[in-house]
C-alpha cells in the first residue's frame, strides 16, 4: 500500500522491532512498563501522559497522582523516549485570569504541536471536569487560556494543522463520574478561545459486532495525517461481568471534513493482556495518550496507561495498521 504520511522525520523515535511469530498489527514493548508507577518520590502512579519530539530528545506532560491521590501534572525530557526524568514539582500554570487559573485537579493530558507552540489539553477541573487549554514553547513557562467546553467533557484531542482555516478538536462530553456512556464530537475554533460547529463522529459500536468499545468511546493521541485519511488511536469500553474493560483500536477519519468517518477497526489492537494492564489501582486498562511516528518509516510508537498505575508503550507500522483498519471496517 502507497501511503503517503506527514510530519517530520524522527530515527532517534522509541522503537522494538516486531516480535518473531507476531501476525498482529501492534506489539508491545519488551521492558514494559516504561515508566513505573514510583519513580517520583511522591508519585503513588504515573499513566494516561503525554510525549512530543523537543529539541533533540522528548519532553511530556505526566499524569502522576501522589500518595494523597491527588491527580497532578508533572513535566518531563528524555533523550531517548525510554529513560525519562520527570520534575518533582508540580507544573504550574500561568494565567491572567484568577477564576479560569485555580487550580482545582488535572489528568490526563496531551500536548500537540501547532507552528511554534506546544499545546496541551488535559481534563480540568472547573465546577466538574472540563478540557483545559495552555501553551508553551518551551516546557518550562505554560501559559494557560480558557477552557475549551462547559463541564463536563473529557479527552480533548488537537489536530497539528488548521483544517479549513480553523483549530480542530476532538472531544467526548460526559458527566461528573465514570461515564457509563460517551461519544467523540469535533469542533472548530478560529483563535483557541471560542469552540463551535461541534459534529458528532463516533458512538459506541454494537455489542454483536464490537462489543470492546461497546459502552464509550474516547480520542487518544494527537490524530496522524496520512493520504488514505487522519489515523486516530481510540479507546473503548465494555462493560464485563468483572466491571469496565479499557482497549484501544484505530479509524480513518477524512482530511477535510474529519467529523466524517471512514473506516473504523472491528478489533481491538491493545488490550488487557499482561499483568501490568489487568493488574493495579484500577484493573484491565489500556488508555492511549501519545504517539510519536517516523514519517520516513512509518513507524509508530503509542504511549498508553496501564491499569491506571504504570505507563506502556507499542509499537507498529502505520501502513499496517490503515490496511487492518480498513480490512476490519465496522462502518456501513
């Protein structure tokens, strides 16, 4: 398959070649977990984060909740996006305004890179969950602006370009708990201030036909812009007689209207397998939040939370993963 796939050439990218005898389309990781849960002195866990390509290393934006469990945001730089350093301090966020600024929890969040900035989007707290907005340039000063939706809403996902002269972003509107429901919209923005033009893309899929995502679904990492569509990573939910199951599968979304979905895979790629995805403070979970990928190469490499304790990463090759994607189509 002649695909083409944008974005920077990145060789110093995490990568493992795939495993001899492995047909699947992603493989995990041989020393996951690559981040364990303590390797902050105050860090109880360390999942559902976020990784860029800075400078000639990597530099994240880390869900570490601490002993008190409180969820906090901590940054990070690596050279090799294996072996990460993550400041003990919490980030603090600069804001001119004092109501929008308190601070009240974060987690789960993803940064993006537009033109010269680095965005990050994580879920906010502000009289409920809600998707909260800041930039840098250079992972020291983050300069926060208003939040993106009323509560309640989860996984705010950024494209990396405009689409139709305007800023892109994936969302699932929820509510004050563990959402026993959820679908992705996309809304536009002409300044990062002001979200409108939502349009629905994804509901949960049929139990009989794919029954992982059955329950709710939400956006992962920033989506891939390739020439058969932009690749998004997603998770899904079902609900098992042992409680909620989190996986994560792939779809194809269209360049220029990307509410508008193409292909979506009927499998999962990742899901609970190893004991430290079905084994922590929250069993059977793997969340994606990240992925860097080589566009000379098609590698990829997703970064995802496991068990709500420790963070992962997998590997594949993007033609792949579009052919399985296609191949396995739930979309009539």
């Amino acid at each position: 398959m002649n695909i083409t796939i944008q974005g920077q050439p990145l060789p110093n990218m995490p990568w493992e070649e795939r495993p001899t005898g492995c047909q699947a389309p992603m493989w995990r990781y041989s020393k996951n977990p690559v981040i364990r849960r303590d390797l902050l002195s105050t860090s109880n866990s360390i999942f559902n984060s976020a990784v860029v390509p800075f400078g000639d290393g990597f530099a994240g934006v880390f869900r570490c909740d601490d002993t008190n469990r409180r969820m906090t945001l901590h940054v990070g730089f690596s050279n090799d996006g294996l072996n990460w350093n993550i400041n003990e301090d919490t980030l603090k966020f600069e804001c001119d305004d004092k109501e929008i600024g308190e601070w009240v929890y974060g987690y789960d969040p993803r940064v993006c890179r537009i033109d010269d900035r680095w965005w990050v989007t994580w879920c906010n707290g502000y009289h409920g969950p809600t998707i909260g907005m800041a930039w840098t340039k250079d992972f020291k000063t983050f300069h926060q602006v208003e939040n993106a939706f009323l509560p309640y809403n989860r996984n705010g996902v950024l494209f990396p370009r405009k689409i139709n002269g305007r800023y892109a972003m994936l969302s699932r509107p929820s509510d004050t708990g563990h959402t026993a429901f959820g679908d992705i919209f996309y809304s536009e923005s002409p300044d990062m201030e002001f979200w409108g033009h939502h349009r629905h893309v994804m509901s949960p899929a049929a139990f009989e036909e794919s029954a992982w995502q059955c329950m709710k679904v939400g956006a992962g990492p920033t989506p891939i812009e390739t020439s058969e569509g932009w690749l998004t990573f997603h998770h899904g939910v079902l609900r098992s007689c042992n409680g909620y199951v989190y996986a994560f599968g792939s779809a194809l979304l269209d360049l220029d209207e990307p509410w508008r979905l193409i292909a979506r895979s009927g499998p999962y790629l990742i899901s609970p397998r190893e004991l430290y995805e079905c084994t922590g403070d929250v069993p059977n979970v793997c969340f994606p939040c990240a992925a860097l990928h080589d566009a000379a190469t098609g590698r990829v490499a997703v970064y995802y939370g496991c068990a709500d304790t420790v963070t992962g990463l997998a590997f594949g090759y993007i033609p792949e993963i579009i052919d399985f994607t296609k191949r396995t189509n739930i979309v009539k």
